[in-house]
C-alpha cells in the first residue's frame, strides 16, 4: 500500500468514483468522502498528502471545503485540485481559486491527465514541506547556538567575577599579614590589620559556599534536614542582622506582626540563608532614605513572607531572568558578590515545596520579593530557633 494518502471527496458520483479507480491504478491510498463536512473531518484524522474535491457537493461547496482547509495552519499545505463537472467561466474558476484550490480541472478527465497533476501537486507539495522543515532546522539551530552563545559569554563573566572577587579579599589578607609579619604595625595598627583580615577571610568564606552550593544544585546533591521551624523568628533573625546596615543608611525598616501559627517543616539553615538574602539584598539596593516593608501572612494552607523596597528596581526585560544563575545586572556588579543569592534562594524554596516570585514596575520603582511555603500541618515538635554564630569560624547565614 502506499504511504501517499489522497482523499477524493463526492466519490459517490460516476466522475468521482472514476477517480479512484484512476489513482488507486497509479498505486496511491485513495480515501473517500461522500459530503463537505465528512471531507473535512477526514482532513483532520488523516492529514492526506492531496485532496481532490468536486466543486458540487451535497452539503457545502467544495469552494467552502477547500477554504477551510486553506484557513486551519495544520491543514493549509495540503494541496486541493478542484473539479468541474461542466465546464464553468472564468469568473467562476477564478472564484474557486481564490477559495485557495491549487488547480482547477474540468470533467471529464483523461487518466493520464489526472496522474500527471496529481504527481506534480504532490511533488511540490514535498518540495515545500522539505524547505519547511530545513528553514525550521535551520531556525533551530541558529536559536542553539545563539543559546550557547549567551551562556559561554555569561559564563566568561562569571569567571572573570569570581576572579575578582576572590582577589580583592586576598590582596588585603596577603597585604595585612606581611605588614603584621614583617612589624611594621604599632600596636594601634594590629587591630585594624586583624579585623581586615578577618572580614576579608569570612568574605571568601561567604563566596567559596556560594560556589559550592551552586555545585551541589548542579550534581542534585543539596539535601534538607527538615524538622518544625518557625518561620517568622527566622525572618526577625535576618532583619536584626541586617538593622545596623540600614540604620546607617538611614532606611526605615518595617516588619508585619506575623500569624499565631506560621511554623513550616524545612531546613532552618537553608531558610536563614534564603531570609538573609533578601533582607540583605534591600538594603544593598535601597538608597539612603528609602523604606523597606517585610509581611508576614498566612494564604489558605501557604505561609507568605513578601520583602518590598523602593529601591532601584529591576528593568522589565531583567525581570524573568533575575534568578538565573550567572547573570548580574549593571546595578548589582557595582554592589560586589557573585550574584548567585537568588538562584540558590529559589532552588532552597522549591526544595521545599514553595515558589519564590520577583515583581517590580521598573528601573528606580523598587521591588518585592514573595516567598511562599507550605505550613506544617500535622507536625510534632517545638519550632526550632534561628542559628546564632557562636565561633569565629561560623560567618553566619549563608547569603
């Protein structure tokens, strides 16, 4: 059998049922309709390669047919050879053209002449879908490579940032310790000289962790230890360490009375690293002056914590991309890190059942940051405190 498919439509009449014997001859599938709406049904469920249709029907006109095919974009490459069974005007066949029938032919028509126009319908309408699918593999392609582009060059960035961010801590490690070494430092001296090189060590601390928990999304290795935590100790938790910063910058800082019950099951850790990260980011972002307004509320069975600041903003073509990883806007380079906050903070939310969402009306308008989880029903056990840094070595919640 072969794999062409022609659906001969009105194959009820002697013209029509000459046709399918001339073309089934040929070797082609033939498949009939007896009325326009059949014709059209059949279309659809069999996608033929060629449709031929008697301008005559019982119910539609095969002009009406042959338009509807042309109209659908599934349908409208399949070529229609339309038939006259008398001969017709040229307003008429002009007519039936502009319907969208690729040919018109007037019965009765020669065997021969009936193959030969099949053929040449058929060969061109492969010849088209073949360009068809090399422009959209070629569209594909180009899209892929744009794409590989993107990423080699956000990459690139990347790399060069983690080098200098990496490098300006280490300079003046290496700088504080050689002057400490070599006793060139008062004892008035040393205790600027330690603080530097302890800040710029917890820095590096800060960044290397970063880096790591980017590995472990990447490998799937980021595990929670889940237990009871109260959500809304943890978010007082990173505001007051965030209050001096904004007292210095002078930003009025506004935190929402929290639910009688805003406990979740999650990593407490991992949800003061996600906390910290936002209330951090709006102050970092906030100018002098500026409000920043954190709400606590409870959503049906979700815990809803939104961080709003009439900070600069986020420009509306940044906006989907803003938790991608390796991809920092103009305004955050100046402001220093690896801009990977965000990325870890939506992939620590969705490990938890939640969603982490960004809005903002534009450049300079400020933005909200939405973080929803679901609340610990059912749970036993005391909600666990925030984590408080009890050693040196410990830099805090990780940002």
């Amino acid at each position: 059998m072969s794999a062409i498919t022609i659906l001969n439509v009105d194959a009820t009449t002697p013209a029509g049922a000459a046709r399918s014997h001339i073309l089934t001859q040929a070797g082609y599938t033939i498949a009939e309709a007896r009325t326009g709406v059949e014709a059209l049904r059949l279309v659809h469920e069999l996608m033929p390669q060629l449709v031929i249709c008697d301008v005559m029907l019982s119910d539609l006109s095969g002009t009406d047919v042959c338009r509807q095919i042309k109209a659908n974009p599934l349908t409208r490459g399949i070529p229609v050879l339309s038939t006259f069974a008398t001969f017709v005007s040229s307003s008429n066949e002009d007519a039936t053209a502009a319907g969208g029938a690729d040919i018109c032919l007037v019965e009765p028509v020669e065997p021969l002449e009936l193959t030969t126009v099949a053929r040449v319908l058929l060969r061109l309408h492969r010849i088209e879908r073949e360009a068809l699918e090399r422009e959209a593999a070629f569209q594909h392609e180009q899209a892929a490579r744009k794409q590989a582009e993107e990423a080699t060059r956000l990459k690139d960035e990347f790399l060069a940032t983690v080098s200098h961010e990496l490098r300006t801590p280490m300079n003046a490690i290496i700088g504080w310790a050689h002057l400490l070494r070599t006793g060139r430092l008062d004892d008035t001296q040393r205790p600027r000289a330690l603080e530097s090189i302890d800040r710029g060590a917890r820095t590096q601390a800060r960044l290397i962790e970063d880096l790591l928990d980017v590995s472990r999304i990447v490998s799937g290795k980021l595990a929670l230890e889940k237990q009871p935590v109260n959500l809304a100790a943890v978010v007082a938790a990173a505001v007051e360490s965030q209050r001096a910063a904004a007292q210095e910058k002078g930003l009025t800082l506004n935190v929402s009375a929290a639910p009688p019950d805003f406990t979740v099951l999650g990593d407490l850790a991992r949800l003061q690293q996600v906390m910290q990260n936002l209330v951090s980011n709006a102050v970092k972002f906030t100018p002098s002056g500026g409000r920043i307004v954190i709400t606590l509320a409870c959503i049906g069975a979700q815990t809803c914590v939104s961080v709003a600041d009439t900070g600069e903003g986020i420009a509306a073509e940044r906006l989907p991309h803003v938790f991608d990883r390796f991809r920092q806007t103009d305004v955050a380079r100046v402001h220093g890190g690896l801009g990977l906050g965000l990325a870890i903070a939506r992939h620590v939310v969705e490990l938890h059942g939640g969603a982490i969402h960004a809005a903002s009306d534009g450049a300079g308008q400020g933005a909200t940051f939405t973080v929803t989880l679901p609340l610990a029903v059912g749970v036993e056990g005391t909600p666990r405190a925030p984590i408080a840094p009890t050693m040196p070595g410990n830099y805090g919640p990780k940002v």
